[in-house]
C-alpha cells in the first residue's frame, strides 16, 4: 500500500498529539503534568522532523493524491508549530493564577489539543490539492479559536468576545463557501489543477463573483479592511495566550490560503486580482495604523497593530510567486518572534497588573531586561534596522516594487512613519514615563525569562545575521 | 595596502565592545569605570583610524577605492546582493578619522559634563553606539548597508536626545527628530528599492558608473505611469537624496534640529553637528556621478541646501539659546555643504570643485563645530543656562576655553588662516564658476551673516560686564576634562585648513572622481578677498554692537523693542537709536521676521496640522470600533459591494 514518507511524520505526529494527551488527561489523576510534558515534547519534535525536511525546489510530493507537501508547505509548518509552542508556552502561566484582573484558566490539557488542532488546520491549508481539503483546513483552524476565545469560561468579556467572534466568522464562512461554489460552477471541478486550466482558458463573471466573496470571506480571518471590526474586541476579550496565537496562527493560516490560492490555480488571472490586493493591502495598513494610535489597552493596541502589519502582508501578494512567498514565509518567521516577544512582556506584568500602557511605566527600572525586549519586540514591528523586521518588510516591499506597484510601496512605506509613532509610545511608556505610586514587584518564572531572552536574541541575530536564515532564501525559486 | 587595512576592523570593534561591555555589564557597576574604558576604546580606534589614513595615503594606492572585507548579507536573487563591507577611499578614510577623533574628543569631555548624572554608563554605552553606527554608515559599501546604519544613527539619535527622560521638552523633541528623520527615511528606502531594481545592484561602486544612455529605451511602470528607466533612476535619486534632506535637517525638515538640543551638549556636539547630520552631505558626496547624471537633481540639491543656508542664519541672528544660535549655524554650514555639491553642473559637463569644497567644509566643519558646542557646553555647565542674557564677562574666568572659542569664531566666520576659510572660499567659488551667481552672491552674504551672529554670540558671552550673579562672585572655573577636548580641537579648528588643504586639494580632485564630461575651470583669486572683505565688515558690525565701549548691551537684548512697532516708531525720533533701528529692526527684526514666520507658522503649522489630521482619522476608526455587533455584520455587507464596485474586478 502506501509507504510513510518521512515527509508526512511531522502531520503524523502533530495529528496524533491532541488524541494522545486527552487519552493519557483520561487515564491519569487530575494533577497530572503529563499531558503538559507529552505535547510539548511532541511540538518540538515535530519542529524538529519538519527542519529535517530537505526543500527540494520543485513541485512538491503528493500523497493520497490529495495531500501535498512543498517548500512553502514546510516553511510554512513550521510557522505554525513555532507558533503553536510559543502559545503553549505563554499559556501554561495563565492557568496557575489569573492576569489582567481576569480569573485562572482551566482544563489545560483540553486547551492544549484544540490549540493542536487549530495548528494542524493550517497544516491541512498549505497541503490542500483541492478546494474542499482547503476549506476544511480553514475551518479547521478557525473554529477551535471560537472556543479558545472563550475558554475563560467566568470572564464574560470573554464569552461575549467569542459570541461577536462566531457570529461574524459564520457569516465570511458563507462567504468564503459561496465563493467556492461559484468557482466550482466555473471550472466544473474542485480540483485545484482543473481550476487552474479553467481559469487559463478564459474567464467569466462567475469566476469573479467568486473571487470577490472568497477575498471577502478570508478577509475576515486576514483582517482586511473593512472585515476587521471583530478584530479588537476579540482580541479585547480573549485571554492573552489566545490573542497571541489569533495574531499569529490564524493571520498565518489565512495569508497562506491566500497564497495557495493565488499562485495556484488563480494564477493565471493573478494580473488581474492585483488592484483588488493593492487596495486591500492599502486600507487596511491604513486603518489599522490609525486605529492604534491612541489606546490604552495594550491587547486592543496589538489588535491595531496586527490587523496593520496584515496589511503589509497583503503587499507581498503583489509580486511573482517566488519573491512573494519567500517573502511571506520570512516575514511570518520574523513577525512572529517580535509578536510573541511582546506578548510575553506584557504577559509577565498582566500577572501583576492590568495589561495597560499605564503599567508598563517605570519598567525600565523595574526589569531592564523586560524593557529592552519590549523596546526590541516594538522597533523590529515597527521595521527599524538593524532588527528582524526591517529585513522582512524589505523583502516584502520589495516583492510589490518587483510587479511595479512603486506607489503600493511607497504608500505602505509611509505608513510606516505613522506606525513608528504609535510604537514609540509603548517604548516612551516602558522608558521615559515615571510610575505613578510604587511598584508591585515583577517576577519572571524560568520558562518566560528563558523565552524572553531567545525571543530577544531572535529579533536581533535575524537582523544582523540575516544569512542564518539563508534556508529560507535558497533552494526556494518554486 | 592589504596590510594595513588588516587593523581596520579596530575602528568598528572599539566602539562596538564599548556598547555592549558598558550597556551589559559596566554602566551599572561603575561609571568611572564605563568611562574610563569608552575614552580608551575610543582612543584606540582613532588610533586605528589615523594608522589606516597614513598607510592609505603614504602607500601609493591612494585615490583609488579598495573594499577592505566584504562578505554577503542578504542574497535577493544571483548575483544581486546586499554586502557588509568596508569602503576604503580617500572620502571614507577622512570621514572614519573625524568621525573617531571627535568621538575620542567628545567622550573625553563627557566625564566632566556627565560627571554625576544618574546614568553616566548608559550615556558612554549608548555614546559608543552612535560612533559604531556612523562609522559602519561612512564605511559603507553599498545603500543597503548606507541605510541599514543610517536608520541605526537615528535610533542612536533618538535615544540620546531623549537621555534625559525625566525632561518631558527632551521626550517630545527626541520623539520628533524621530519620527521626522524617519519619514524622510523611507523615501529615501523607496529609492533604493527603486533605483537597485532598474541598476540590478546596490553597490555604490556600480551605481556611480552609470550611464543613462543604456537605460534610455527600456520603460518599466511605477504604477502610475509608464516611464523609461532613465527617468526612474532619476526619480530614485531625487527620493535619495530626499533621506539626505531630512537626516542633514535641509529646510522645510529642518525643525527637528534646533528642538534635538535638548539632548546632553556632548550629544548636540557630535551627531548634532559635526558627524550625524553631514551624513546627508556625505549621501550626496558619496554618489555624487550618480546624482551628477540625473537629469536636474543636483540643480535641486543646489537650491535646497542654498536656501537653508541664508533661512538658518538669517534666524540664527535672533536667538538667545545660546545652543540654538549653534543649531542654527550648523544647519546654515550645512546648507553649504549641500548647495556646494549642487553646483558642479554646468549643461551636461560636471567639474568637482564644490565636490572638493564640500568634502573639505565637513571636515574643518566638524573640528571648529564640535569646539563651539563644547564650549557652549562648558559655558553652560558654569552658569546653568542656556540664556546669553545671563552671561557675559567670562572671558578672565575662562581664559582657555575663550581662546579657543575665538580660534573656532575666527574659522567658522573664514578668517584667513583659520580652517573655514579655506573651504568656504572654495565653496563660494565653485557657485562662481559654476554660473551660480544668485546662489554666489547668496553664499557671500550668509558668510557675512555668519561672522555676525557668531560673534555676537561671542562676545555676548565673553565680553562685557558679567550678567548673571554666579560669575561675577566667581563661582565659575574651566573644568580639566572638559577644557582639555576644546584645547586639543582648537588645534586642528586653527591648523585643519592649512594643512589638509594639500590633502584635498591632491586626493578630491577632478579626475579621480567617476564623472562623464569633466569641466577644469579657472580659479577666481579676488573670490577670497570679497569673501574675507565680507567677514570683517559683520565682524565690526558685532563688535560696534555688542562688545565697544558704547555698545548699549541691555538694549541690543531688550527683548520687548524687538516685537513692538509703536516703540520703533518711538524710538525712531532718536539720533542715537538710528543705529539700532536700521540694524535691529529693520534688517534683523525685519528680514528675521519673515525668516521666523515661515518658521513658526508655515512649517510647523503645515507640521500640526498633518499631526491633528491624523489624530482625527484615528479618532474616526476608534468610533467606528463602537461594539455594536450588528454594525460589524453589517461592514462584511458593505465591504462585498464596497470590493464588488472599487475593487477593479473585470466584470
């Protein structure tokens, strides 16, 4: 029959994961860490097989016929898996004692499979052949964060976060599912390289209705403008573990079905596509920008701030496929680090106090270390060299500027001035800004000061050293 | 040659180790400590510096460009690279000697002036950092790597203006020359990305060895238009040039500068004057064939850096800050540094004398600069004020520090043989030959201008009675540490032009500069003599004002006649008011006025009002963020027609 390639052990791993820790959750006492040790023993492992995976530069394996494995489906894995651990890892402290004025979280082990779950749903997007393996693995992805969102089960923002969160994800579903029926009229066929010949042979207007509802559905989960209203509160509401993750897995599930998608079978038509992207990419950094330039709350900020840097994902999608998707992979790497870095930070003082601008005052001289990760998180989101960011919007300004989208670019760079300032004034509150009355103490646990340092060491070598990452870049020409 | 460069990699080491050591480690522990190590990390790499410009120069090989080490950084596609290297000409190598001195210098002086500030070591950790940036930006062997510590000058910038955090004026300004800076910056960004798509390189090198000619046919579209490549490389240079515009604070940018000084003045004296803000200067000079065959850019960066030049000294005529008039003055030396390098078009041929000039200028510039900003500091230090008000008479009690201030007046006013002179002359012929004759006559009236308010601040300080109680009960003395940096910078402030001056003048010459249709020109030898006739016309006019026996110092700062037409009306009716009238009112109140205006309302009214429209369209998304579900449901509604009708779908 069919001969396990190794190529398929990390999907293996990661599938099997969630099961085995409920099965060992089941069979063993309530105060088992068990659970806790298996699955991060098995993320990092799967990190690990999937490192092991040689990029071969060509179309990719395909197994089952329908399930494939390529570069950018590695790259991408493990994306998600990194994300995936770094989740877990800033969890874990929530449901010891409660942050943010918020009570303790319960029921780790059924918190780490569904976390698990949604990671794989990405898996399946990057692997998807055809448009119903895609859908899946969208939803795969999407509705275990509908339940993450709520899993503080006695916080009602929570709860009513998760309410907005469904409502809105149900009805961009129907988008998204509308679309593909079209598509199906269209090419008579799900199959991506059925499609892929339909769309070269010529096209319809159903072929474009059913482009615009499936870029509105994932402009949804993208935060696109204007399908980004949901974004702040939910990222308001949830508990921040989950905030973390939603900026991180879910944004990276939905660029990467853009980008299966559009240079896949769309990318026939993909010159055609490019306004609808540019505008896209264009209001929504535009909007998210402005949105984040004056709020307290620090989740509500990162909201803003995410649904930007979404916006400069977008770009990318401008230009040819190779350029466009080792751009993407690697600003995902790098947006990751920086976005994690910064929500560890605030996850240590939201154990003390409320997670606010007004409590990161005095932080320099309370833990210089958290401030100068805090100050490294903000300068690399907000692309200044020498940090990691800089290099990852270069790369994806350059993939626009490659197409001739120069006023895209030049648009975006700009924008980039506005995002300096509202950075700034979260590294202005940790630095500059004097503490109103004294200080609660702040404590790291081993597990955070070690995180926070490789995050910290992260944002700074892919800057200076960006040639660490050269896997990214060669063997990587599609 | 190799040999010698073999200890080049010192030069950035130094400044390097002495970051991390004093940030990580000795900042905290002791601050003798942090500064102890940084003068000596420091020293070495002048040490270094000096060591690599004498073998360069003695060696033979000099004016030819070597790459010292180079070593791939990030790989776009083959063959289209962005390398980190070490650039060694003769333009680098001066720029890596000031760039060390001054920050040997610079460091030196911060142990008096920081002497007992809480955070002493940060200040060392964080002064190393900028030196390493700017060395690592004037080393730089392509754009990619120019940018990449460009941006870093301004993050160092940005950190040391803002040192003083518990000073809300320093929070806001250092946020502001931030954020400024960075807007210019990403033109500058949008440049390179244009310009090494069309050349297919980042190289300085390459790019300085271009001709139009074979770019001419091939169109390529910005997404607006479609133009040929010849005209996008143009459009590139006039966007890097404008990342010159904003970091060397050529007007309309250059607000952030004057309001930087809020920053300690052994920060103003090194990035606020004699090294970050020439980096737009050394941009330019950097690729100059490359700006020299775009089309009209170098006629642009003529007028930018022209205008600058009289705007900044016509305001630096009112000010009392006495760092302020220095802010000023920097941005009027810089405004020649800039217009210097504009002029060297004449049609399609190109001659290098406002090359040679300019380059010249940032070098004596950032000896006698630097030397007038310590002293201002040390000045300060003594009295607590940054106010020419309150000081006055310090002349017997700061008898070296005022000789060296009068050596740098002398040379920034171009006082033969005082350093200034040499280059200014240069500069001002090169607008002659180059046919530049409203922008000559521009240059030889701000030389004027520049010998005036220099001395007026000179002898504001210096001369007269004392005005404040702490000097005149002689509470005031020179500070070992900080007189032994202005003693040593005097030095090359009185000799730089002099000697160097063969340097330039042998090394920065036509011929060994990249450039198609070179032009030799004839000197003007009655250049020097107006220049100089100038001078010392303002200089009387200083001293008949603000330092003779009858000057009336309390009026000349009487602050109210200033503002009020009824008391100039007034005191019109006066015979011995005349003086002050003409000269007070209507040439400075008047000119200066205007200067002030455009300052005042146009520039940073344009300025608040971008900020106010941003703050109101934020204000617009955060409304509109309301909570209410059914709006949001109904924005995925309004988006789909939204998309469906703007969003350039075929059907």
């Amino acid at each position: 029959m069919y001969s396990i390639s190794n190529q398929l052990i990390p999907d293996l791993i990661l599938l099997a994961l969630p099961f085995l820790i409920l099965i060992v959750r089941l069979c063993s006492k309530r105060t088992t860490v068990m659970p806790w040790r298996i699955a991060n023993l098995g993320l990092i492992a799967t990190f690990v097989m999937l490192n092991m995976i040689p990029l071969t530069n060509s179309e990719g394996a395909f197994f089952l016929s329908n399930w494939r494995v390529d570069d950018f489906g590695v790259l991408m894995r493990e994306v998600f898996v990194l994300s995936g651990i770094l989740g877990l890892w800033l969890a874990k402290d929530y449901f010891d004692h409660g942050a943010d004025g918020k009570p303790a979280l319960m029921h780790i082990t059924e918190f780490m499979a569904t976390l698990i779950f949604a990671t794989f749903g990405g898996f399946i997007v990057v692997s998807a052949c055809d448009m119903l393996t895609l859908f899946l693995g969208l939803e795969m992805a999407t509705i275990p964060m509908y339940a993450l969102t709520a899993w503080n089960k006695r916080d009602q923002y929570g709860s009513e976060a998760a309410t907005k969160y469904i409502l809105m994800g149900s009805v961009a579903t129907a988008f998204e599912l509308f679309g593909f029926s079209y598509l199906y009229g269209f090419a008579g066929s799900i199959h991506f390289s059925q499609i892929a010949s339909a769309t070269s042979a010529g096209t319809s207007p159903l072929l474009w209705i059913a482009l615009l509802f499936i870029f509105c559905g994932i402009g949804f989960k993208l935060t696109l403008f204007p399908f980004y209203t949901w974004a702040p509160d939910v990222y308001e509401g949830a508990p921040t573990p989950v905030t973390a993750v939603l900026s991180v897995t879910s944004k990276a599930t939905a660029i990467a079905f853009l980008v299966v998608l559009l240079y896949g079978p769309l990318a026939p038509v993909q010159d055609k596509i490019v306004p609808l992207v540019a505008l896209l990419a264009c209001t929504t950094l535009f909007v998210g920008n402005l949105g984040a330039l004056k709020q307290s709350r620090l989740r509500r900020f990162m909201a803003y701030s995410s649904i930007a840097q979404a916006g400069y994902i977008m770009i990318a999608l401008l230009g040819p496929g190779y350029i466009s998707k080792t751009a993407i992979v690697y600003y995902l790497f790098v947006y990751t680090v920086a976005n994690y870095l910064a929500f560890f930070v605030f996850g240590v003082i939201g154990h003390y106090r409320p997670e606010s601008f007004n409590s990161l005052r005095g932080l320099s001289k309370q833990n210089t270390l958290l401030a100068v990760a805090l100050a490294a998180a903000m300068f690399s989101l907000a692309g200044i060299p020498p940090l990691a960011g800089f290099f990852g919007k270069f790369h994806l300004f350059f993939s626009g500027a490659t197409a001739g989208h120069y006023m895209v670019v030049a648009f975006a760079v700009l924008n980039n001035v506005l995002a300096l300032y509202y950075y700034l004034q979260v590294i202005k509150s940790a630095w500059a800004d004097e503490p109103e009355g004294e200080l609660s103490p702040i404590r790291m646990v081993k597990r955070q000061r070690f995180v926070v340092i490789a995050l910290l060491a992260a944002t700074i070598l892919l800057g200076v050293l960006p040639f660490v990452s050269n896997n990214v870049f060669t063997g990587f020409t599609f | 040659m190799t040999n010698d460069v073999s200890i080049s990699y010192l030069i950035f080491l130094m400044p390097l180790l002495t970051f991390v050591v004093n940030g990580l480690f000795l900042g905290k522990r002791s601050a003798k400590g942090a500064a102890t190590f940084a003068i000596l990390c420091n020293g070495v790499a002048f040490a270094a510096a000096l060591f690599l410009a004498v073998g360069y120069f003695t060696s033979g090989f000099a004016p030819q460009k070597a790459v010292a080490f180079e070593m791939p950084f990030l790989k776009f596609a083959e063959g289209f690279v962005a390398n980190i290297g070490l650039l060694v000409d003769p333009l680098s190598i001066m720029m890596l000697v000031v760039v060390t001195f001054i920050a040997f210098m610079v460091n030196i002086y911060s142990v008096g002036y920081m002497r007992g500030d809480r955070a002493e070591g940060r200040f060392f950790a964080l002064l190393s950092l900028f030196s390493f940036s700017m060395l690592g930006l004037v080393a730089a062997t392509n754009l990619f790597q120019m940018f990449i510590f460009w941006e870093l000058v301004g993050v160092s910038s940005y950190l040391l203006i803002g040192f003083w955090y518990h000073k809300p004026s320093a929070v806001s300004a250092s946020k502001q020359a931030f954020i400024l800076t960075r807007f210019a910056d990403s033109f500058f960004l949008l440049g390179i990305v244009l310009v090494s798509y069309v050349a297919q390189s980042f190289d300085f090198f390459n790019l300085n060895g271009l001709t139009l000619g074979a770019f001419a046919d091939q169109t390529i579209n910005l997404g607006v238009m479609e133009v040929s490549k010849a005209t996008a490389l143009t459009i590139g240079a006039v966007l890097i040039f404008t990342g010159g515009w904003g970091k060397s604070a050529m007007f309309p940018m250059h607000i952030w500068l004057p309001n930087a000084m809020e920053g300690p003045t052994p920060v103003s004296s090194i990035i606020h004057s004699a090294t970050m803000v020439v980096a737009g200067v050394y941009l330019v000079a950097r690729l100059f064939p490359f700006f020299a065959i775009c089309g009209n850019t170098l006629t642009l960066i003529m007028w930018v850096g022209a205008f600058t030049m009289v705007f900044a000294a016509v305001i630096a005529c009112t000010q009392k800050d006495i760092k302020r008039i220095l802010a000023y003055s920097t941005l009027s030396q810089l405004g020649y540094m800039m217009f210097a390098l504009g002029t060297c078009k004449i049609g399609d041929a190109v001659f290098t004398t406002g090359w040679t000039a300019s380059t010249f200028h940032i070098f004596t510039h950032a000896f006698f600069k630097c030397s007038l900003f310590l002293i201002a500091g040390s000045l300060i230090h003594q009295v607590h004020t940054n106010d020419l008000d309150a000081m006055g008479g310090l002349r017997k009690k700061m008898p070296i520090t005022y000789v060296c201030a009068l050596i740098s007046v002398l040379a920034i006013s171009g006082i033969p043989p005082f350093s200034g002179f040499f280059s200014k002359d240069e500069i001002i012929l090169s607008a002659f030959q180059g046919h530049h004759y409203a922008v000559f006559g521009l240059a030889v009236l701000t030389s004027g201008l520049t010998t005036f308010y220099m001395f007026r601040l000179f002898f504001l300080a210096f001369h007269g009675k004392p005005r404040s109680e702490s000097v005149a009960a002689g509470h005031v003395h020179e500070d070992f540490a900080m007189t032994l940096p202005i003693a040593i910078l005097a030095v090359p402030a009185l000799l730089s032009g002099l000697l160097a001056g063969g340097l330039f003048e042998h090394y920065f010459v036509p011929g060994k500069l990249m450039v198609p249709q070179l032009l030799q020109l004839q000197e003007a030898h009655w250049i020097p003599y107006v220049a100089v006739g100038v001078a010392v016309v303002s200089l009387l006019i200083a001293w008949v004002l603000y330092a003779s026996p009858k000057a009336n110092i309390n009026r000349a700062l009487d602050d109210v006649n200033r503002s009020s037409i009824y008391k100039t009306i007034y005191h019109k009716f006066y015979f011995d008011e005349m003086y002050y009238c003409v000269v007070r009112q209507f040439v400075i109140g008047g000119i200066a006025k205007v200067a002030r205006f455009i300052q005042d309302y146009i520039v940073e009214g344009i300025v608040a009002f971008v900020v106010w429209f941003f703050h109101a369209l934020g204000r617009l998304v955060r409304t509109a963020q309301s909570g209410h579900l059914t709006f949001y449901l109904g924005t995925l509604i309004v988006g789909v027609i939204l998309w469906r009708f703007i969003g350039h779908l075929p059907f």
